[in-house]
C-alpha cells in the first residue's frame, strides 16, 4: 500500500511496545493478542490481496476482466484451470507479463486424472504421438455423444483434457521435466500486455499455465491492491481445487470475493457451502468479503430461479450489505463493444474476430437479453427477426446504439459492483483496517489500564516516610513470620496426632519392622545364650570372690540380654524417626 499517514509511521513499535508492557505483567500474559498481531499486520503490509474465488463455472475470470474493463484472464463456460492468476498495480509504460509453466510431471498427473475420470486406459505416456491421438479421438467422440462440449460434466472433462494435451504439444520446448519454467513476455517475443494476455487466454496454453501475473495500469490496483483469480472449487483435478482452499486460508489474502453460481444453479453446491466456512476461519478476512451472484441474467428468463435465488439471499445473506447480482458477460462486453461503431460491425471485426466461425456467446446472450422482456418498461423497440444472430446483433445495435449498450451495462450490475468495490478500496479500506487493529487493541489498553490503576491504588496506600515504612514492613514481617509458625504448629500437630490415631501408614509399616527386628534378635540371643559364659562375666565383675550365686549369674544375663536389644532398639528408631520426618 501506499506510505503511511504521517502519525503511523511507527505504528509497528508503538503496537508492539504496548504488547510488551502485556507480557511484562505475569497476570496478563495468557491473554491470546494473535488478532491485535493479525490487524498489525495488515494495516502495515505493502498489498492488500483480494481473491476471487467460487466455482470453475461461476465466471471469476469473466467478472475480474468486467471489473478491470480489460481482457486479460481466460474465460470459457466450462473449461477449468489450475491456474493462480495475480494482477497487481503497473505505471503505463511499464506492463507486462510473467508467464509459468506447468512441468511434465504435473501435466503427466493431471491427464491421468482426467483419464480416469473418462474411464480412459491409465498409465497413458503423454510423449506418444499416437497415444495423443487416440485421446483426441476419445474426448471428440465423448462430447459428440453428450452433446456438446458443454452439455455435462463428462463432456467438460473430455474439453479439459483436449486443451491440456494441445497445450502439452504446442509449448513443449518450454516446458521443464519436472521444474517449473517462468518466462517473461519479451522471451515470447511480446510487445505488449495485450499480446501476452491474448496468448495466456487461449485455452490450450492456459492449461498448462501453472502461475500468470499481469502488471498493468488501473487506479483499482494502486495503493497495493492485487487481484487474484484462483482455480475452481470443484475443479475436476482435486488437486486445483485444493489450491484455491490454501489460499483462501493463507495470511496474505485480506478479502475475497466469492463468487457464486446460485443465480443459475437455483441454490449453493456443498462446495460452496465449504468455501464460506473455511473463510470464517481465517482471521486475516474477517467482514471483507463481496458475495456475488453471477449470471443474474439466467433469472430474467425463470421466475423459479428468481425466486429462489430472493429466498436464498434473503434468508442466509441478510447480515450482510455486500451482496451484487451481476452478468459478467454482459457487462463485459457491454462495455467493449462501447468503444466500436458499425464501421466493424460492432466488434464482430475486432473484439469477437478469430472466433473459427462460431457465433459469440455474447451476441447468443445479447439477443436474449433483447427479448426477454428486461427492456418491457423502456423505450426501447426491439424485435429479432429471421436473419442469422449476427445479423440481428449488427442491425439491433445499428438502430438503438449507445443507449441500449448503457442499459445493457446498467443492467448487468457489473457498474454497481465496480462503484462498490472501488468506493472499498480507495475511500474505506485503510479507515477499516486501522479501525479493527484500534478495536483490537483496546481490549488490551483496557486491562493494561485496569492493572496499572490497581498498582497505583497500592501504592497510593502506602506511607512515604521512612519510619513508617520501616514499621509497616516490619509489620508485615511479624505476620508473616506469625503465620509461618502457626502453619507449622498445625503441621506438627496434625503429624502427630496421625501417629498417635495409627493413621499414619508409613509410620505402622515402620514400627511394625521395628517390632520384628526387636523379636528376630530376641529369638537370635536365646538361641546363642550361654550360662557359662554368663557366670564368666560374673565372676569378672566381682573379682575378689572365688565363685558367684545363681542370682548373679541371672542378673548378668538379663543384664547383656538386654544391652543386645537396646542397640536394636536405637537403631530401628533412628530409622522411624528419619522416615517420619
């Protein structure tokens, strides 16, 4: 984004430092700040990535061209990419285009995928002239029977997988084995983004396209603003799918715009359901996302549709203002063929040229849109007769001109969300962004406040003088030495009164071993006594007699009886007394 306001240049610090002062407190450290952090960061960061995201027939690609008012993503109804397309801000002279391949290996996967999925042989080798031929001849004979190449989903794949393999064969010399090759436009030889998105937008080379970032000049994409389009949610290659999910999850991405196939579908696919619950995930998002429900044109026809996608609206998006009902290709091509005139026939021999003689899509939805009975309440006479749709188209435009086109413009709502969109990200996005990291931040100033206010009442009630201070911590001291003798008091009485109530286990384990020891040494000194060698003692202890009475004798034995078992007695109590403390 552009340089910060003159007081946020040192937004980063002055947030951090306040996150600081939280972890410095011990009583506030497990509060979660991963919001104030994620808010930091995107009120600081230098881009601001919107993703465009929804499934791969919804018209991403169409809507982001509508949107830029430029031709430069792939669109078919029906053909899905795995390609990440990312266009961000360029000056006039300095557009252009990075270009990055798929390698073989991913190519190699994505076939067999699609093999599998046609019920095609597996373990096909994609370097075999004849083994591509057969393909093609597979996939042709596939959509013949569906019908067409858009007529179902089978008939897609076969589409899908034709495009991959052409796409394989006509860039082979620039495709890696198993890297992927990035080229600039001028190795292409282009000299101009339009040459290089013309060359990105054919349908064989966008598929084998892994990554395409255009660089052009758009005030939607100054201040940091990067527009991505990523593959379809319901890609048939899982794989691709899988990377629109990632993104939707990554911390760069900042809002999406989700892009939905309600309005011709008549309600959300489970895919889509999962999109808007995995964006509820990411905090990086939070409220900025844009539901668009494209193809609005398909309930001008269908009153059910109509209904349906109101009930659908009202019902599961009514918390929400950032609702838009658009017809990208209306809108689109409603205003390119607003810069042609009749001398090329309204675009038919510049925008819709190379088309291999089949009639646009457009005219087909333009011709439509003429009798559908959208234009009943204008001024607006028009009917379409006999001659072929070109025909028409060119004598429609001839007799009603440029106020039909702003009609069909306004009526596609593509204006209402480019007004929206670009009123967002010019005027609201920078205010928001430093409102929620303010939002975020708050609650953290609140309790840092309430915390400190409690310090300061500490301390307001505390004495200044010395002396006083000096008595009130003395008094302090007293208590707490107080109280110490008092818990220990009860310890030492609640201990022994455990002993004295034979509660304590150790302590009758102890006793209990003092109890053996004492009766085994007993056992051990009657066992070994002897009488001779107590009158020995005896006589030794009265030296001037000659013998000693029996009494003596008794006395001397009790006397080393018990002597023997004292010494037990003290060491086994020794041991009690060491356990028990």
């Amino acid at each position: 984004m552009s340089d910060l306001p003159l007081q946020c240049k040192n937004l980063k610090e002055q947030v951090e430092f306040i996150l600081q002062l939280l972890q410095q407190e011990a009583s506030l450290q497990s509060h979660d700040v991963t919001s104030v952090q994620t808010s930091l960061g995107k009120a600081i960061s230098p881009k601001f990535e919107i993703v465009f995201a929804g499934a791969f027939s919804a018209g991403k690609s169409m809507l982001i061209n509508a949107l830029l008012e430029r031709e430069l993503l792939y669109s078919a109804e029906g053909h899905a990419t795995g390609t990440e397309c990312k266009i961000e801000y360029a000056e006039v002279n300095k557009e252009r285009v990075v270009l990055t391949f798929l390698s073989e290996v991913e190519i190699r996967e994505q076939a067999t995928s699609l093999c599998q999925l046609l019920k095609f042989k597996e373990g096909i080798n994609i370097n075999k002239v004849e083994v591509i031929d057969l393909l093609h001849q597979g996939c042709e004979a596939i959509i013949q029977q569906e019908g067409g190449e858009n007529k179902s989903e089978r008939a897609k794949q076969a589409k899908a997988l034709i495009l991959l393999l052409d796409g394989y064969v006509a860039n082979r010399e620039r495709i890696h084995t198993v890297n992927n090759a990035t080229y600039s436009m001028e190795q292409f030889n282009f000299s101009n983004l339009k040459e290089a998105a013309g060359y990105a937008r054919r349908g064989s080379n966008s598929a084998v396209l892994k990554r395409i970032e255009y660089y052009c000049h758009h005030p939607l994409l100054q201040d940091g603003n990067v527009i991505i389009d990523t593959p379809g949610i319901d890609a048939p290659v899982q794989k691709d799918a899988q990377l629109t999910y990632a993104k939707i999850q990554h911390p760069d991405t900042s809002a999406v715009v989700c892009v939905l196939k309600s309005a011709s579908a008549g309600d959300m696919t489970k895919e889509e359901t999962e999109l808007l619950e995995t964006m509820r995930g990411n905090g990086g998002i939070r409220d900025r996302v844009f539901y668009i429900f494209n193809r609005i044109d398909e309930t001008w026809y269908n009153n059910q549709l109509r209904q349906r996608l109101d009930d659908l609206i009202n019902g599961q998006f009514r918390d929400t203002t950032r609702v838009y009902k658009t017809s990208a290709l209306l809108g689109f091509y409603g205003s390119q063929i607003k810069q042609t005139s009749v001398q090329d026939r309204f675009g038919l021999d510049s925008i819709f040229v190379n088309r291999n003689g089949e009639t646009p899509q457009f005219i087909n939805e333009f011709l439509r849109y003429c009798i559908s009975g959208k234009l009943s309440g204008s001024n607006f006479s028009i009917y379409v007769d006999n001659n072929s749709p070109i025909q028409n188209y060119v004598r429609i435009l001839n007799e009603q001109g440029t106020p039909l086109i702003n009609q069909l413009i306004q009526d596609s709502g593509i204006e209402g969300f480019r007004t929206a969109i670009t009123r967002y990200l010019t005027e609201e996005k920078r205010p928001l962004l430093f409102k929620n990291l303010a939002n975020d931040l708050e609650d953290v100033c609140i309790k840092l406040k309430k915390h400190y206010q409690f310090i300061q009442r500490e301390l307001d009630s505390q004495p200044r003088e010395i002396e006083a201070m000096k008595a009130q911590e003395l008094q302090r001291l007293n208590q707490q030495l107080q109280q110490v003798g008092n818990d220990f008091r009860q310890h030492i009485t609640e201990e022994v009164n455990n002993v004295v109530n034979n509660a304590c286990d150790a302590f009758e384990d102890d006793f209990r071993q003092l109890q053996l020891r004492m009766t085994h040494r007993l056992d051990e000194l009657l066992h070994t006594f002897s009488v001779s060698n107590a009158y020995r003692r005896a006589t030794l202890t009265h030296p001037r007699n000659a013998t000693a009475p029996l009494i003596a004798i008794l006395v001397e034995a009790f006397y080393y009886l018990a002597n023997q078992l004292e010494d037990i007695l003290v060491e086994s109590s020794r041991e009690v007394i060491a356990n028990l403390t």
